[in-house]
C-alpha cells in the first residue's frame, strides 16, 4: 500500500473503510465499519468486540504496510 486510496481499497472487502480529516498537528485517521460505527474508543465490550475483530486482525497482519504508509503520508492513527 503506498496510497490511503489503496488502504480503503484492502480494507472494503472485510467491511471497512478508512477517513482521514486535517488538524493542526496533522492529518489523522479513523477505521469505520460500513455500516457506519466509527472506531473512536479503546475499550470494548462483548457487544462491540465482534464488530472490530476482522480490522484488528487485518490491521496485525499488514502491520509492516500500515507502517510504511504512516512513514510516507504522515497520517497518524493508522497503527
């Protein structure tokens, strides 16, 4: 992945997207599922867990990539 686009792409098809706004210090990212949940909390419950299994799993697995894509696009929250 060398582009955000190329992030949403990888990431549509186990249901979720990435949105990026702008702030003072710089560009931040936020996963939402498709059905419109945005990940914006760090403690789950066993109602909320099953929503961001895939994600977190996905996210493990290309960690390498999210990596290099943070380096070279300076967006934060990607990791």
């Amino acid at each position: 992945m060398q582009t955000i686009n190329e992030l949403r792409k990888a990431l549509k098809p186990i249901g979720f997207t990435v949105k990026t706004k702008a702030y003072s210090h710089g560009t931040h990212a936020t996963y939402e599922s498709l059905d419109g949940n945005k990940l914006t909390y760090n403690v789950f419950t066993q109602e909320t867990m099953p929503i961001w299994k895939n994600l977190f799993i996905w996210k493990e697995e290309h960690r390498n990539a999210l990596k290099t894509l943070r380096e070279n696009t300076g967006i934060i929250g990607l990791l």
